[in-house]
C-alpha cells in the first residue's frame, strides 16, 4: 500500500473542489445573516463561562 504525504492528500482535494466550483451550475452558499452571527457570538460566550467555571471550581 501506497502512502501519500499529507500535503498531496490536500493538494489534490483542494484540485478536486475547486474543480466543482468551477462549474457553471454550481451554487454557492448564502452568506451568513444576523442571526448567525449572534448564534456564533452566544455559543463563543457560553464556551468561556464553561471554560471560566471548570478553571474556579463551579463545575467539578
């Protein structure tokens, strides 16, 4: 069996990708909203009181 660096393993997926992007029927995604970044911005602040708690002792 054939081992390949990791970085031809990137290589070609990245070739592989980009070769569907390039399609002309390819769809890409929307942008994220308003939502999305307030959904983004409670997850990160509700991680750090856990990280915050579990450092103080208030989550054993």
């Amino acid at each position: 069996m054939e081992h390949q660096s990791i970085e031809q393993i990137i290589y070609e997926e990245t070739e592989k990708r980009l070769a569907v992007m390039e399609e002309k029927d390819y769809e890409f995604p929307e942008k994220i909203g308003k939502g999305d970044v307030i959904a983004i911005a409670v997850s990160i602040a509700v991680s750090m009181l856990l990280v915050v708690l579990c450092m103080t002792g208030g989550i054993v």
